[in-house]
C-alpha cells in the first residue's frame, strides 16, 4: 500500500512536533518541507532526512503532495488552506482555522468542494483525562450538565511579534488559548449552538480594550450560553502572575455528578481527571500524558485509509463563531 505523500509548511516547533508524532504512525511519508528559516529547515531534516527543501506552498503542492500540514501564522491558515484544497490535496491546519467564522467557513467550503479531509489540531480534545470525561457528558452519567468552567492561563505567552498584531493574530489570549477552551466544550458537549447574548471583558495590561483598540488581549474573561441550556464560563491569560507555568482546568457540572480535568502543578503535559458525586471524588486518569500529537496523528491514519471530506468539519465553523461573539461583545 502507498503511503499519502505529506508537505509541511512551517516546521517551528509545533510543526515538527506533529510532523514526528504523524511520521510515527508509520503510514504517512514526509516529501517536502518548506520554512522561511534555515534553522528550522534543518531541524526539521532531523525528522525527514529524505525530504525535499523547497521555497512556499505552491512548490510543495507541485511535488504532488497526498496532504499539506500547516503550521504558519493564524492569518495565513485560511488562504493556505483554500489554495491546497483547491488543488486537490487534504490539509492539516494548526488552530485557528481563521481568524473569524468566515475565514473558517471559507476552508471547509473549500474542503467539502474538494471532497478532502480537513483537520485542525484541537489536540486537548485526545488527552486521555478527556477520553475518560467526554463518554460521562455524553452517555447521561453525570446527568444533565448545566454548566462548563473552562480555564487556560499561560505565564509565559507567545515569543514571536505576530502574535501581538490583531491584524495577524485575528487577536490575543482568546483566539490563542481560548479556541482550545470553547472547542473542548462544544466537543464534549455534541457542538449546540450558542442562544443569547454573550458577555465578555478583555484586558491589556490590566486595563480594557476598546473595540477598536489595536492592541490584543492578554487576560480574558467570558459567559455565554448554549441551546442545551449549558452556561459556558471561560477565563485564559498570558503572562498571568499565576505562581506556575500553566493553569488548565474543565469543569463539567451535571444534575447528577460532575468531572474535572486538571493540569498538575502548573505541567502542559501531566493531567488528572476526576468524577465528583457529592463529596466523593473518583480518580479517572492521572500522570504524564503525551497528548500534543494525537490529532496531527489520527489526522495522518484517516487519510492513510482514504477518508475524503468529513461533514463534522462543519463544526470548526461554530467553534469560530463563539470567538467571534467573544469578541464582539
């Protein structure tokens, strides 16, 4: 069987992470890596060492390329996205899809015309303190939950200046961190619609940003409600004083129980998830858990065995839409 011929574009250090984790899986074969940095390029080459170096996305798409992974900046995802699909060849996006609902509509407009697989690396959704929560939510154990308490505080924040350009970024702590925060929520919770009016505060140095501010958040707080009756509240920072490296919390709230998944002592990479009832608590997992590849993985298995547009894409569109009433509110 021939393995789907993948090009990465970007290879920072999130692309070369997913592009191991997807060479891994034995079932894909990396032909082409295109970075505008020589040391990334050569880091990269460490992975694939047979892979050809060529100069943009249109020079991967002529090698013949199965799938492009793209890991460049948030304002690119969208237009890279549409060109590789429009020329037949499956995608691997890093978050966010767009920079708005449109920009993301555009993609999986541009996929289902395709007929391609379409994938976003919303990757807190394989943790495995998620695989154990996420059949509680769905199967009714925990009854009906009426509330999700979401939290994504990063102390150290981005190291690259476009991150901090609205027009670049689509915008701060909420399109970086707090798309993870509403995907997982909308995952777990079968993708409802949002019903009424959204509140939200967003802050820049301890101070609000107006709506037309330039700037982009670094603190952020927000509530909205679902059409399942769930009330979502969320909160995410960079460069929080938070007394450890990261703070990541989801709370599921049910009439008959409740869930949690934790971060432990301030790790991006070791979790617990827990079952409440009452003032009983149930440990579901704990430890290290190499969770960061696992989409970019499954990701690499689908288009090995020929899965082709995905009408679940679908709902990359309403994860934007959420953050585009965060920030219009």
């Amino acid at each position: 069987m021939t393995k789907p011929r993948i090009g990465f574009l970007g290879t920072g250090w999130i692309g070369r992470h997913r592009m191991a984790a997807m060479l891994a899986t034995g079932m894909v074969e990396a032909v082409g890596i295109a970075d505008p940095s020589p040391a990334m390029v050569v880091d990269a080459l460490t992975l694939a060492p047979g892979a050809q170096v060529v100069a943009d996305l249109d020079a991967l798409l002529a090698l013949g390329v199965d799938g492009v992974v793209i890991a460049t900046p948030s304002a690119l995802h969208a237009e890279q996205s549409v060109h590789a699909l429009a020329a037949g060849v499956a995608v691997f996006c890093q978050k966010p899809l767009g920079r708005d609902a449109a920009e993301a509509a555009r993609v999986v407009a541009a996929a289902r015309q395709a007929d391609r697989l379409l994938g976003v690396d919303f990757s807190y959704r394989h943790t495995a303190g998620m695989a154990a929560i996420a059949p509680l939510v769905r199967d009714g154990a925990l009854g009906r939950v009426f509330a999700v308490d979401l939290t994504f505080h990063n102390a150290w924040g981005p190291d690259k200046p476009w991150f901090y350009d609205r027009a670049q970024s689509g915008g701060g702590c909420v399109m970086d961190l707090g798309v993870h925060l509403v995907d997982l929520a909308l995952w777990v919770l079968d993708f409802p619609a949002l019903d009424g009016r959204v509140a939200a505060q967003l802050l820049s140095g301890g101070q609000p940003l107006s709506c037309s501010s330039a700037e982009v958040e670094d603190y952020a707080t927000a509530q909205f409600r679902l059409a399942s009756g769930t009330v979502v509240r969320l909160a995410c920072s960079w460069r929080l004083h938070a007394g450890r490296e990261a703070v990541i919390e989801a709370h599921f709230h049910g009439t008959d129980g409740g869930a949690a998944l934790r971060n432990v002592n301030g790790s991006f990479y070791e979790f617990t998830a827990e079952r409440f009832a009452g003032t009983e608590c149930e440990t579901l997992t704990s430890g290290s858990d190499e969770w960061g590849g696992r989409a970019a993985a499954e990701w690499a298995r689908r288009l090995a065995s020929g899965e082709r547009f995905d009408a679940a894409a679908d709902e990359l569109v309403r994860v934007a839409e959420v953050l585009d009433a965060i920030y219009a509110a």
